[in-house]
C-alpha cells in the first residue's frame, strides 16, 4: 500500500465543504414531493436516499472513533446499510440529520486541521488508509459534489449546479488519493513504466501513476500521457461513463494507457 498519496490543502477542503453544503442545501429545498421520491442515477437510489447517504457519512466521521467505519468490512455495506435503514425516514428526518452531521463535520475538520489529529492514518474498507483530515474533507466533497451533479440533477432533469477550482481541486484530490491506494493494491500489468494523468482547466493537474500508485511528477520519462478536462474526472472516473466515450486523449503507450483507463474506478 502506498504512501504517497496526494497532499490535501486542508483549509480549501474546509471552504470546498462549506460551499458544497449550501450548494446541497439549495437544491433540496427546491425539491417537490415528488422529485424528493424520484429515483437518481444512482443505482438503487432514491434521490432522498443519496442526501440519506451523504449525512449518513458525515455523522459517522462525528461519531468517536467513527464506528461504522472501522467496523464495515465493505464499501457496499458501509453506503448500503445506513441508507437501508434510514429508508423509511420522513424527507424532515433525513434533511434534519444531513444539515446537523455536516454541519459538525465541516467544524470537525476545520478544528483537526491545526492540529497532528489531522494526520492520523484511518483505515476505509478496502480503499486503504488516509490522513484523516483528507478523509473527512476529501469523501465529504467529492460525495456532495459527485452525486449531485451526476446522480441528482441530471436524473430530475435539472440544471447541474456551478462549481469552481477549489471545489475541483478538494475533489481531485481525494480521487487521486483513492486511485493511488487502489493502484498499490493491484497494480495494472507495465504500469512499472509509468502513466502520466493530467487533467485540465480549473482546479487541475499532473500526475505520475506507477504500480506503487500516485505520485507528483518529477524527472525521468513516462510510457503515457492521459489527457481530459477536470470538471469531466468525478464522471468517467467513477465509471459513470466510459474513458472512450469522454474527451480524454492518449499519446505514448496506447495499450499500456488503455489498460490503465480502463481500471480507473473511484469509488
């Protein structure tokens, strides 16, 4: 498992989660009845289920020592089992605990980020370990971010709310953190070679991907170089749509990059 993973500007994370609350918060409360119960792009999902799942999760990392988490032995059962049972919550309850474990993560997290607390390693089912602060400003973020413009809005046929660099960089670091630890775990085949991943426009970056997972880029050579914008990462990333099929572009390796692409999965 890897350690180098990505370093997390803690206090844009703060503000990043701030902006994204009131974003979630806007959009709900302008929800009939009716859309409230709509189905989501997210498979199973209700689009009351998703904002269930996000102040699930918030008020797990206020829950000492964040019980759910340490004791889930899956990612499907840590987002699965809270959403089951909240399901038969009213849209009140659901909002009432979403607006009050958010809002005491995003004072958490502004609180641990002075702090050595911030560093401490916390294990995430399989995705491996992360400094805590990353983990509450990363997944909080990049859950708000990802589910609502690409499971909530899109799927009431909505418009997908703005966003800016900040919130796109607290997001892309958290992906490329999860990345990093999943590539460690299962290194694709010549990665040894090195995959440079650069995405583009507000909030962007450079990446090296090598089998040990992500790093900075440095001096020597790369196989590869991936190419996209940004803003679409949260979706072709997470596999909501194919590599092939967004506007990502490949130069070196073609093959090598390929197998790489297709093992992207941030979930």
């Amino acid at each position: 498992m890897t350690d180098r993973l990505p370093a997390a500007d803690l206090p844009n994370m703060v503000a990043a989660l701030r902006a994204e609350r009131a974003e979630m918060v806007n959009f709900t409360s302008s929800l009939a009845d009716d859309e409230w119960a709509a189905p989501s792009a997210a498979a199973g999902w209700r689009i009351a289920d998703v904002v269930a799942h996000i102040g699930a999760t918030a008020r797990s990392f206020c829950t000492p020592p964040g019980l759910d988490m340490l004791l889930a032995t899956s990612l499907e059962q840590l987002n699965e089992g809270p959403v089951a049972r909240r399901r038969g919550w009213s849209r009140a309850q659901v909002m009432a605990e979403y607006t009050r474990a958010t809002r005491r993560a995003t004072t958490l997290l502004d609180l641990i980020r002075r702090t050595p607390t911030a560093r401490l390693r916390i294990p995430l089912v399989e995705l491996g370990r992360y400094p805590l602060g990353l983990m509450i400003g990363g997944a909080l973020v990049f859950d708000h971010h990802t589910h609502l413009r690409h499971d909530m809005a899109p799927a009431l046929g909505r418009p997908v709310p703005p966003t800016d660099a900040d919130r796109i960089r607290a997001v892309l670091t958290w992906m490329i953190a999860v990345l990093s630890n999943q590539v460690a775990q299962a290194p694709v085949a010549g990665l040894g070679a090195r995959v440079a991943l650069t995405l583009t426009g507000p909030g962007g970056g450079t990446w090296w991907i090598d089998e040990a997972g992500g790093l900075a880029p440095s001096t020597g050579a790369v196989a590869a170089h991936v190419t996209a914008p940004a803003l679409t990462f949260p979706d072709w990333g997470t596999q909501r749509s194919s590599w092939r099929d967004s506007d990502v572009t490949v130069t070196g390796d073609t093959e090598l990059a390929a197998r790489f692409l297709d093992a992207v999965n941030v979930i």
